[in-house]
C-alpha cells in the first residue's frame, strides 16, 4: 500500500504489496500488544476482539497475520491471537492461555469443535448438514467450516487464518477425511483483511454440487456457486420448528432459497406450501428439492414485497420471512427498520386468524429488542394484533462466546395472529 518514503516510485510499481499466497504462513511472533487502562474488561470476560483504540501499544515484532500476545495495561497476559494492524480489529482472541500457536494447535481446535458437535449429535443418520467450526464462537477468528455430507467448505474472514489455510485443510482432512474440501473465502472479507479470496475446490474430488441430510429432508448444495458456503445451516433448528406447526396449514415460505422451511412444512402435514425468491436459480433448486423430497411445493420467482403486496389477504396459516440482512452498516439502520416494518406488515395483512408468523432478521446492526419492536410496528400498521410465543437464535452448532453481541446476528420470533 504505502511506498517508501522519499523515493519516487518506479513506473510499474503495483499499488499494493504482493498477497500472501495459499499456504503462506503468519508467525508465531513474541510481540506483545498492550491494552489502555479501562479497556481490559469485556477481554477478560470471553469477548475476543480487541479494537484498534483500544490498543496503547504493540512491543516486539509482528507483522500482518503473525499471533501476538495479548496483554491488559499492567502487563498481564489476557491471551493469544491473530494480528492485522490493516483491521479495525487489529486483534482476535484464539487462546486465554499462554501457549504456541501453530498447525497442531488449529488441529487440536478443531478437534474440539468436533467434540462440541459429536455432543449435540451432529451429524446423524437423518442430518449430515451441520456447522463444524463456528469462527469466535470456536475459538477460530475468521474460520467457519461447514460439511455437507462427505464434503467441506472452510471459509477464511481473518488475514491469520488465510495465511494458515494449509493447516487448517490438512487438520480438517485429519478429523472429517471428507471427499472434498472447498475453500469459499468471500472477496469483501478478503480485500478488508489484505488476502486473496478464494472459490475453489481445494483439496480432493472436484464436484460442482454434494448431497446432504437435514433432518431426513435431502438437499442438494451448490458449494462454490450457492450463497456463503452453499446454504444457510443456522436456521435447521427453526426450519424443524416449522415442521411441527405446519399441519393442516397452508403454508407460505418467502426469501426461499433452497425451499427448507417449505419442505419441512409440507411434511409436516401442510394443506399447501408456496415458496417465494427473487432468484429463478433458488426457485429452480426448490423444485429439485420437492421433486426429490416427494413434495408438492408452488415455487414462484418473485420480489417478496410485490408477492405479499398483491397477496389474497388473510390466506395463510403460517407465514416465514427470513429475509437477507437489510441493514449492511450502522447507515442503513432507518431504512432497515422501515423495511422490516413494511414486511412484517405486509406479511400480517396476508395471515388468516390465527395463523403463525415467523420472521427473522440476520441484520448484525439490528439487536433483538429493536427487532421486536419494530415487529410490532408492523402489527400496529397492518392493524394485526400478536402474541409472541418463542424468540429463537441460530442451531447450537452456531455456538458464541459470553457476552459477544457483535456476533448475535440472528434473531427469529414466532408469534400468534388473531
Ligand atoms: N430461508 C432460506 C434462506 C434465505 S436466504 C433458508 O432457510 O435456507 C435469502 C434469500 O432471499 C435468497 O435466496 C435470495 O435469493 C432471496 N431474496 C433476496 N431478495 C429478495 C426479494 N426481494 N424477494 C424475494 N427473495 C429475495
């Protein structure tokens, strides 16, 4: 980025330095970042990420992605993580102790992550679709892994772990042996952080899609065409939800993607299910799936507001809105909010009485509580009285550490419309 000082570039000097390639590895540094007095807390408590203020000072050398000791104003250790003076976050947590981090460490978190899952039954006979490795949550800043049946998909966020990618392939092979592994490191990530992004099979059998299990539903995954790595996992837990409300009604699915919700609900003994996306792609994928499942599901591309807008009002007894995320940044906050209120709305007026909606939001910038109230403007718009009867989170194979509210992303509430 920056060129020396006092020398006049030569002519084909490229504006940034060469990107680590695949492989390249961050070092264990011995440098040590100090916190300012008064910022130690959250740290000390399970929150990973240090910000860029709250760093006084950075004693030792490290470079970009190199592991750095984490220490509070007094000079005690809080732990060990990775390094890039280029983020906002110019530290993230992956230990509390003082230890080496290095591939048998990424091994040995991953095997734990492993444990985790093998304790909550993952995978099983009837669900082969899971998340392995939840980033912070795991211990792992910037690694999620998620398997679909004998193939995984390691996404990289973190510069660190970018340059570690060997490692971590190698330990994924070492716990899972999986046909394929996948590498779907988004580009924005990338560019943020200093790394090539990446969108390729990395090791093993080359296949453009995997079939998988969830809940005894079979889905077929697009790893490196699909959205994130293939498929939105951290909804299983409320897709089997909706299963079990499902009977006898007639069912609506918006923002559809791969049809989950909807194939749920129709085997749960749903009167009817239409499945609306704006993607003819998803609304392909959805047939696939009923067709596959032994399910009658009316898959209609469309925008979901010009659907809902147009809808019979009243016709649906159970209603899902899990929208992508509205709010991208702090800016779009107010629009955001008009958005979900003009949904849920919408959504409201198209409910029968006594019917459930369940409406989600993955947008990180809106909490929980502003989310439910904004739920209830809508109600109050569609003049839609409701009962909320559960608020639910992501599958607890999305596992967060205490007090990591930049990580509460996704929040779901399923009400009673009378
Ligand atoms: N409910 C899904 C995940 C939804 S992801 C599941 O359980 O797997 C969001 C989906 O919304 C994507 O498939 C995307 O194509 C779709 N989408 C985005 N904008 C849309 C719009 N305006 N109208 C309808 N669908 C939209």
């Amino acid at each position: 980025m920056a060129r020396p000082h006092g020398r006049r570039a030569p002519e084909r000097e490229p504006r940034r330095p060469p990107l680590p390639s695949v492989g390249e590895g961050g070092q264990d540094s011995k440098a040590r970042v100090f916190l300012h007095a008064g910022r130690a807390r959250p740290l000390w408590f399970g929150h990973p990420w240090v910000y860029a203020n709250a760093i006084d000072r950075v004693e030792g050398d490290c470079g970009p992605g190199d592991v750095v000791s984490l220490c509070d104003h007094d000079g005690r250790l809080i732990g060990r993580g990775f390094y890039n003076p280029r983020s906002q976050i110019p530290v993230r947590l992956c230990t509390r102790a003082d230890e080496p981090v290095h591939a048998g460490f990424l091994r040995a978190r991953i095997q734990r992550a492993h444990a985790l899952r093998a304790r909550l039954g993952l995978p099983s006979a009837a669900t082969s679709i899971y998340r392995l490795v939840n980033s912070e949550g795991d211990d792992l800043p910037g690694l999620v892994v998620d398997v679909f049946g004998d193939a995984a998909v390691v996404q990289l966020t973190t510069l660190g772990l970018a340059q570690r990618r060997a490692a971590i392939f190698d330990a994924v092979e070492t716990v899972l042996a999986p046909k394929t592994i996948y590498e779907a490191s988004p580009a924005g990530y990338a560019e943020l952080e200093g790394f090539e992004a990446a969108s390729r099979v990395a090791r093993g059998a080359s296949r453009a899609t995997v079939a998988g299990v969830e809940d005894g539903i079979h889905l077929e995954i697009e790893p490196l065409s699909g959205q994130k790595t293939g498929m939105f996992i951290d909804q299983r837990e409320t897709r089997i939800r909706v299963g079990q409300l499902a009977r006898g009604a007639r069912v609506l699915d918006c923002y559809a993607y791969a049809g989950g919700f909807g194939l749920q609900a129709a085997r749960g003994g749903a009167a009817a299910v239409t499945a609306v996306d704006s993607s003819a792609r998803a609304v392909a994928r959805i047939e696939a799936h009923a067709a596959r499942n032994g399910a009658t599901i009316n898959a209609v591309e469309a925008d979901a507001f010009r659907f809902l807008e147009t809808a019979t009002p009243r016709s649906f007894d159970l209603i899902v809105i899990d929208p992508p995320k509205f709010a991208r940044a702090r800016k779009d906050l107010e629009a955001a909010r008009k958005g979900y209120e003009r949904l849920n709305a919408l959504a409201l007026s198209a409910a029968a009485p006594g019917a459930i909606l369940v409406t989600c939001s993955c947008s990180q910038n809106v909490d929980a509580d502003t989310f439910e109230r904004i739920v209830a403007a809508g109600a109050k718009q569609a003049g839609r009285p409701l009962q909320i009867i559960e608020r639910r989170g992501p599958a607890s194979d999305h596992p967060m550490p205490p007090g990591f509210t930049e990580g509460q992303y996704l929040k779901v509430l399923i009400a009673y419309v009378y």
